[in-house]
C-alpha cells in the first residue's frame, strides 16, 4: 500500500518541470515572434525609403541631362501631343511629348499656345535628352523673318537666294511648305508669296502663302498674234497651247487684236489648271459679200473707201455702204455710194472719154455664181457723177506740168489720173489738187496754183510715208 503512494507521489515530480519547461516555450516563441514582425515593418519602411532615395535620384539625374537646342519646328500633332523638331546644327530629325507643364512662349517671352507656333519657326528647345520629354520652347528672337515676299530670286547653282538686294545662302535641308505639302525648290515660281525664316546668313524654311496655278488659252483663232493680259503679269503674245502661270486669286484677262479687245474675270486656283476659252471673246465676224467690178476702159484705178483696191478678182465687202470712186487719165471720174446688203453682185462701171460728154454707165447684176436665188436689194447709186473738171480750165498747148518724185506714185489731179511718175502732162492754168498714191504708202494730197507764165512747170515732193 505504502509502495503505491510513493510511487504516484514520485510522478507528480517528474510531470511538474516538464510544464515549466512548455511554458517557458511558450513565452520564449511568443517574444521571438514579436521580435520577428517588429523587424519585418522596419524593413519595410527601410526599403520604402530607399525606393524613395532611388526616385529622388533618378529625378536629379533627368534634370541634369535636359539639352538645349535650335531647331526648326517640322509638324506638330496636336492629338498625340507630340513635336517633331529638325536640329539645325546636327541637321537630325527629333520627335518629343509635351505636357501642359511644357513651357512654351513666343519670340517675346510671352506665354502662348504650342498650336500657336507655325511649322517653319525656328525655335529654341529644352528636352530631357533620356524620356524625349519638351520642357520649354521659345520662338527665337536671334532668328530672322521676312513676310509676303513677292521678289525672290533663285540661282540653283550656287544655291542662293536673293530677297530684294539681300543675298542669302541655302542648304539640302531647306523646308519648303505648301500648304499640307512639302515641296523642292523646283516648284517655286516668281508669282509665289513667301514667308521665309532663317538663321545668319542661312535660309532654313519657306511657307508659301499664295502659291500658283496656270491658265491655258484654248480656241484662241480669233486673237492670234495679238497679246493677253491676266490680272498683273507681263502681256504676252497669243500663240496656239499657249499656257501662263499666274498666282492664285481672282483676275481680269484681257485679250486684244489690235482692232478689238475684250475682258472676263478668272479666278486661278493654287496648283491647278484653269482652262479659259476665247470664243466668246471675239469680236463677232462681219458678214461680207463677194463684188465683182467690171470696169472699162480697162487699167481704170478702183477706190473704195479711200484705198486704192484690186479688182482683177472679186472684192469681199462687209455689208453696209462704201464709197466708190473709179478714174482714168483723159476719162469721166465716177463717184458713188455701193450699198451692200446681202448677196454677191456684179457691178459694171463704164467711163466715157472726157470729151466725149456722156454720161459714166452702171448697173448691178446678180452674180451667176452665187448659190443664193433670192432676190435682194443691192444697189450701187451714182450720188455724183463729175464730168473731169479739167477740160473746163485754160490749156497751155506749148508747156507742161512735171511731177519728178517721188517715183513710182500715181498721180492724180483733181481726181483724174495722169501717171506714174516722174510723169508730165499738159499745163492747166489755175487751182488744182494734186494726189500722190502709192501701194503700201499713205496717199497724199496737196494744193498746187499753176500760173500762165510761159513756162514749164515742175513739181517735186518729199517720199510718202509707208503704212504701218
């Protein structure tokens, strides 16, 4: 019994250090634990300000690389955000974002708008070289600009340009806008206004703010020969497929013959062809019809309207009047008025001898030929007939009247014909007028007083002037 007691009295001392032993544990993990955990949070905030550190660095080390440049600005979209730039000292292309934060202002430091700058500006920039990132953009006030250019001239050779009396210098790399388009320096034309920017002496970019199209002249028959005018270019000279180039806008052209000129408004439009026809221009044609002169005694001079005209063929004639006159030396002069109306005629003109007293014969007859029956009126009328007026002055039988020059004039006088001089005739006392005509030449009259002087009379006058 006794045995039995001692030995459970001897295992509640051996359980007893085993649970100070677990709670010990306990405690002991409980402390590591918490330990363990405050260590972690410490490192994460260690870690975090470490980040912190790195970002921090990182920043410094963009602001350090930001690179300044002069540039010209190519394109800008507005939808991306993005400028694409053309440096032109290294002469490379460069597309960077901008922010609202980017700074950018005019040539005067005035804040302003990116959508503000033109293409074709030249500006200084300030970029982070590493992110492609626009910090600051100004219009450079060291760069030149000249406005509506109407007066370049190009030498492609030496390539130069000349604005007025400046003389200036441009490279491969020059931009030339046209509108949307980039174009060479090949598409130029003098008629271009230009916007030009450049650097020292160097021309860096055109804008041409009114360009040039051409205008091509079709069913130009009526004016060929005679001259065109649009708007302010040079008059031209009218020729078939002729083509001018013209800046853009809303002209006048004029076109001319000589006789006739007549004017209609055009508008040219940039890069285009404007076609402009003349055949409503022209003067309108005049209805003519075809006069044969059967004149006798043959070698008869024909007059019309003051010319000296050929009748060996029929004559065309506009409708309308015209005054007649036919003479022959030692025959009756006629004077008349041919109404021509609608249809070919023949008209017969007989001049009698002067001494003989009669009366000039005419009369009209349809011509044969004419493919017209229809009868018209078409009436020659003998408005005055003159019986030659020389018979009715003194004679002077033993002297004569010599016209020496110039040479090769028909000779006239008081309307009746008396040769080619140097010719000479008999000597009539009195007043006459005496006429010089010559094919080509301008006919010419003058007033001669011959007296009853027993002499010889000789006349001598300057050569006719030539028509022009």
């Amino acid at each position: 019994m006794m045995n039995i007691q001692e030995s459970k009295k001897q295992n509640k001392v051996n359980i007893r250090p085993i649970t100070y032993l677990l709670f010990g544990l306990t405690f002991l993990t409980i402390i590591l634990l918490s330990m363990m955990f405050g260590n972690r949070k410490d490192a994460v905030y260690l870690r975090t300000d470490k980040i912190n550190q790195v970002d921090n660095l990182e920043d410094s080390a963009f602001q350090s690389k930001e690179e300044e440049i002069l540039a010209l600005v190519h394109n800008i979209d507005l939808s991306k955000q993005q400028i694409t730039l053309f440096n032109i000292h290294t002469g490379h292309m460069l597309t960077l974002s901008y922010t609202g934060g980017s700074n950018i202002t005019d040539k005067y430091g005035q804040v302003t708008t990116i959508g503000q700058i033109p293409v074709g500006s030249i500006v200084e920039v300030g970029y982070l070289a590493s992110i492609d990132k626009l910090v600051s953009l100004q219009v450079s006030n060291k760069a030149w600009e000249y406005v509506d250019v109407n007066n370049l001239t190009i030498d492609p050779s030496a390539k130069i340009m000349k604005i007025g009396s400046m003389q200036y210098k441009y490279t491969d790399k020059l931009f030339i806008l046209n509108g949307e388009d980039f174009i060479t320096v090949e598409h130029l034309a003098k008629q271009d206004q230009l916007t030009i920017r450049g650097y020292d002496q160097i021309i860096w970019s055109i804008t041409v703010t009114k360009g040039h199209g051409t205008v091509r002249l079709v069913d130009v028959e009526a004016f060929l020969g005679g001259n065109v005018t649009v708007g302010y270019e040079a008059t031209k000279e009218i020729e078939e497929d002729l083509v001018i180039t013209v800046r853009e806008g809303n002209y006048n052209l004029t076109v001319e013959n000589g006789e006739y000129s007549a004017t209609k408004n055009v508008t040219i439009y940039r890069d285009e062809e404007t076609v402009v026809s003349l055949s409503d221009m022209g003067p309108i044609e005049e209805e003519k019809s075809r006069i044969t002169f059967e004149i006798s005694p043959f070698g008869a001079d024909l007059f019309i309207d003051g010319e000296l005209t050929s009748y060996a063929n029929p004559v065309s004639l506009a409708y309308g009047k015209h005054d007649i006159q036919v003479s022959l030396g030692g025959y009756t002069t006629y004077r008349g008025v041919l109404n021509v109306k609608e249809f070919d005629q023949v008209i017969k003109i007989g001049l009698p001898e002067t001494s003989s007293k009669k009366e000039v014969s005419v009369s009209v007859e349809e011509d044969d030929n004419s493919a017209d029956t229809e009868v018209t009126e078409m009436n020659i009328s003998q408005v005055e007939v003159e019986v030659d007026s020389n018979k009715d002055y003194m004679i002077d039988e033993d002297h004569f009247i010599y016209v020496q020059s110039p040479e090769g004039a028909s000779i006239y006088l008081n309307g009746a014909y008396m040769g080619k001089s140097p010719v000479g005739f008999e000597k009539l006392i009195g007043k006459h007028i005496l006429t010089l005509i010559k094919d080509g030449y301008l006919t010419k009259s003058y007033t001669i007083e011959v007296e009853d002087d027993g002499l010889d009379r000789y006349l001598t006058y300057p050569d006719l002037v030539p028509m022009d």
